[in-house]
C-alpha cells in the first residue's frame, strides 16, 4: 500500500525555524522524486521544494529560497524539509508528495500524504 505520512507541524513565531518529516513506504520512494507543497487558507496548492533520488538536485520556490532546505534518507525512505526564518505568509498545510519527474507540476505527483498544519504568528 502507499503511503505518505508527514509529521513535524505546528505553532511558531516568525522568524523560528521548524523541520517537517515525511516518511514512505519502500515501494513509493525508490527511484521517485520528492515534492512538498502547501496550501493556505483560500488559496490553491503551491509547489515548495522537491529532490531527485539522489538527493544531487533540488528545486525551490522563489518564496522559500535561501530559508528552506529539503534533504532525503534513501536508506530510511524518509524526505524532510527545514524551514528557517518562518513568516507568517508561510502559515500552510504541507503536503509530502511522490512521483517520476522533476518538476513542479502537481499532477505529475502520484503519491501523496495527508497534510500537516503549520501556522507562523506575527
């Protein structure tokens, strides 16, 4: 069965650094691209972050670059993303997701976790 299960979320202040983990079965992550995206409140889901299988490539959304940092554990099947200098516009539900391409293209994302809330306060 696939599964994505992201963990991590929470309260914080702006400018407090947070770490999202997601974890996945075997199946789901080898070879796959990892992606995390977000959706706020009112507004459509939006591409973050995603690392090729190796771990060699990244790909960041202007938003979060130079703040945000996404890494692998090929051996755990585990994918994390660290979010440093929190704003409030960075107040989301993030989602794990899993697919064969590099891109930022949701719907080239196969497999997706559940979502895991993180609010900023100001």
């Amino acid at each position: 069965q696939v599964q994505l299960v992201e963990s991590g979320g929470g309260l914080v202040q702006a400018g407090d650094s947070l770490r999202l983990s997601c974890a996945a079965s075997a199946h789901t992550f080898r070879n796959s691209v990892m992606g995390w995206f977000r959706q706020a409140p009112g507004k459509e889901r939006e591409f973050v972050a995603a690392i090729r299988w190796s771990g060699g490539n990244t790909n960041y959304a202007d938003s979060v670059k130079g703040r945000f940092t996404v890494s692998r554990d090929n051996v755990k099947s585990t994918v994390a993303l660290q979010m440093n200098s929190l704003k409030p516009e960075d107040t989301a539900v993030y989602y794990c997701a899993g697919g064969p391409l590099f891109t930022t293209a949701q719907n080239t994302y196969a497999y997706w976790g559940q979502g895991t809330q993180v609010t900023v306060s100001s």
